[in-house]
C-alpha cells in the first residue's frame, strides 16, 4: 500500500519537466460512545452485561498523484479504541486502501496494482473484543485491456491476488479473469456478453479450494421512466474435494424515476447466482441497501472474504430526495446456500427507513430504524432452550442524530442508537443503548500542478 503512493512520488522526482498533479488532504478526530451494555451480554451468557464509553480518537489522510502515465490514490485511516471502565482491553484499528495505474498504451492497455488491507472481527456477530480481531490485507495485480471495432466495445481484465489473514487460517490466492463485449443496437439500448472464472486457491491444507465460471448475456435499455437492466446465462462452481454444481444465472434491475428533475426513484433488484464475498463487492445488481445507515455502501472488509456460495437475492428501494429533506424505504430478501461449509448456510430478510432533514445550509437532522431476522438453518441450539430447533436471531436498530458543519473544515455529530437482538440462542440475546458523538477535521484540499 504504501508501495504505491512511494512510487508515485518517486516518479514525481525523477522525472523532471513532467506535469504532475498531486492531493494531500489529512484527517483526524475523535468518537465517543456511551454503552449500556458494551459487552453484548445477558444473565446467562458467557459475558455479563456491563456498561462503558469508549473514546475512539483516530488520524487518516487522503493521497492522490498523477504523472505522465501513472495515477496512484491511497486512503489510510488509524484508530484506537480505549475502554474508559476497563470492559475490554486498548485496541487499534487500521484502514488502508490504494491503487496504482499504469498507462502502458494510452486508451487501450493499463496495469492495474491495488492493495486494501482493514481490521475487522473474525466472528461479525460477536462484540469487536481483543480476541475477536484481526487484520487482512489483499494484493491484487494485472492488465486491463480496451479494444474497439465500429460501434463494439471489449473490456479483458485479469488479476492476480493474495490474500493474508493475520489471525485466521484462510490465506489464499486468486486468479480471476473477465471479458466483456458490449454492442448498442440503439440509442438507447445495448446487448452484451460477459464471461468471467474466479480461481481460489487456500494455503493450508484443510481448507477446500474452489474454483467459478460464468458465462452471461446482458440487455441495458433507458426509458423515459427510468431504466431496465437483465443478465442471463450459465453458472458452474466446483470444488477440490469433488462438490460441484451448475445452474442458471439470472440477474435484473428496474429502475423507475430518478432521472435528472425527478425527485422520487423506485428500484428494484434481483439475483439467482454462484458467488463468494469477494466477488459480490464489484457486483452492480447488488447494491446491499440495509446498510443500516441505509447508504448502500459497500464493506470493504468483503474484499478478503471468501466462502462459495448459491445466492438468491431481492432487494426493493423507494427514495424522495429534496432540497429541504430526504427519505428511504428498502426492504431485502436473501439466501445462501454453502455446499462445503453448511453451518454458514442462513436466511436474511429486513426492511427499514431513512430520513433526513436540513435546518439551515449546516444543520441537518436525521432518523433510520431497521428490522431483520437471521435464520442459521444448519446450527442448533444447544442450550436446552429446544435442541435440534435453528439458531434464529431478530435484530432491532434505531437511530437518530444531528449533523453540525462548525467550520469549514470541522463538523460535529451527536445522536443516540439502540441495537437489539433476540435469539433462542442465549448468546444472541442483548440490548445496548448508546449515546454517540464526534468531532472531525478534514484539511484543506492542496493541489499542485
């Protein structure tokens, strides 16, 4: 990572009398949280319930460098996290994530190097303790090549990665490759044909290798009232201990309103498919709308995940944005099947709202709430609360805030959440209600040409 932005710089200064731009913005503030129940725990779970703040000062920055034929971004953030009441142990957390492109043969040939690495939970339902952390980084390298005849376009991508875990046992490399064509039949409408395979390739020997091929064909179409958007083909995954399994691939989107002038859109979006984590962050017919601040943005803690899967989703989003307030309603469906590792098998389904409200040019006040039920239909409970039943968990999340622009480089926000779960598994059962505010400043953006 930090590779990438050395060899941008290095250019910079060994090359002299070429134009360069360059961005350097830092990055630092501090969250406090209030807990009531910090440790996630009830009467009868391993940890007892207790409450405590946590103080999360952190500094980060911000780097962009262009010169001649080389582009290179890094985003770096560090955190540390201090239990006031001693819950748990001082922890740190690192976020890095970069890239480096080089224009080889302008407009037809880049190579790509991208690095990414995070801290995360090992466990993503248990409390982010000391022993419940970890730190990945993935390193993806390879070519992207741009070819056009007429009116025909064709996209090949090849990477190369690996992926380290610094806790867990599931270091792996990947080759992944695509080609896409892509051909307008009017002026509004394209066809294309996508095929794309995913080699994973684990490092230690009990893990279960497994490789995914899919051949796909696309429709894009815009309308007056929105847009349309279909894939259909041939799925096939297939794994080193001999499980395999193919099946039809078919993905849509539908999108009504949100055209320019349009203050309201309605999308919808559904999915039948083989895929891992990995995958689905670069996936744009998933678009993981119960994000619970309902920004749909993608975790780029996924990058490093791994875990073949069949996937059947839906999602349905209904949006309002004005100058004065904003609103949205989603709802998600979703199904993962794991052939290998069945205890990852579950169900999920949610809805939820946004809204958010301006009360001057830099006040603005927002609310969202989110409901999901959780079905881990391979574990059962094994507490004497009805052995041989699945482990189901209902979660409940409320929020509201406010955010302040003091300056024009610092901003203030403060609110209140409750996180709730209920379980007939004793250790999937807490209320925590929290109390929440930061304080940020983001640098001025210096450029240089």
């Amino acid at each position: 990572m930090f590779l990438k932005a050395g060899i941008a710089c290095v250019l910079s200064m060994a090359l002299p009398g070429i134009v360069s731009a360059k961005e350097f913005v830092p990055v630092f503030g501090v969250n406090v949280e209030s807990h009531s129940n910090a440790t996630r725990g009830n009467s009868q779970s391993p940890l007892p319930k207790r409450s405590d703040t946590i103080v999360t000062p952190y500094i980060g920055l911000n780097f962009s460098e262009t010169v001649d034929k080389v582009n290179a971004e890094m985003a770096f953030r560090l955190e540390r996290q201090v239990y006031t009441e001693g819950s748990f142990d001082d922890q740190n957390f690192l976020s890095i994530d970069g890239f480096l492109d080089y224009e080889v043969v302008p407009g037809r040939f880049i190579w790509a190097t991208e690095d990414s690495a995070s801290t995360r939970r090992i466990i993503l339902q248990d409390p982010a303790t000391p022993d419940n952390l970890q730190t990945f980084n993935v390193f993806t390298t390879g070519p992207d090549l741009f070819f056009t005849r007429g009116v025909n376009e064709i996209i090949v991508k090849g990477r190369i990665g690996d992926v380290h875990y610094s806790d867990q046992l599931a270091d792996n490399n990947r080759l992944i490759g695509s080609v896409a064509l892509r051909r307008p039949v009017s002026e509004v409408s394209t066809v294309g044909l996508n095929a794309s395979a995913s080699l994973i390739r684990f490092q230690q020997d009990f893990q279960v290798d497994y490789d995914i091929v899919s051949l796909l064909t696309r429709y894009d179409r815009e309308t007056p009232w929105g847009s349309i958007g279909l894939e259909g083909g041939y799925n096939l995954i297939d794994f080193e201990n001999g499980v395999s399994d193919e099946a039809p691939v078919i993905q849509g989107s539908l999108v009504v309103g949100g055209k320019e002038g349009s203050a309201n859109s309605l999308t919808f979006t559904a999915s039948q498919k083989f895929s891992d984590p990995a995958l689905d962050v670069f996936d744009p017919a998933y678009t993981r709308l119960f994000n619970v601040q309902g920004v749909g943005v993608v975790d780029t803690n996924e990058k490093a995940g791994t875990g073949a899967s069949r996937e059947r989703r839906g999602e349905v989003a209904f949006e309002h944005y004005g100058d004065l307030y904003g609103i949205k309603l989603f709802g998600y469906y979703q199904d993962l099947d794991r052939p290998v590792d069945l205890q990852q098998s579950q169900l999920d389904k949610g809805a939820g709202i946004n809204a958010g409200l301006a009360l001057s040019e830099n006040v603005n006040v927002w609310a969202s709430a989110l409901a999901s039920r959780s079905d881990f239909v391979n574990i059962e409970v094994g507490n004497g609360l009805g052995a041989g039943e699945p482990v189901h968990v209902d979660g409940r999340n409320v929020a509201a805030g406010i955010n302040w622009q003091v300056w024009q480089n610092l901003t203030f926000a403060a609110g209140v959440r409750r996180d709730q779960e209920k379980s007939n598994s004793v250790q999937r059962r807490f209320t925590d209600d929290i109390v929440f505010m930061s304080l940020q400043y983001q640098g001025e953006s210096q450029q240089r040409e």
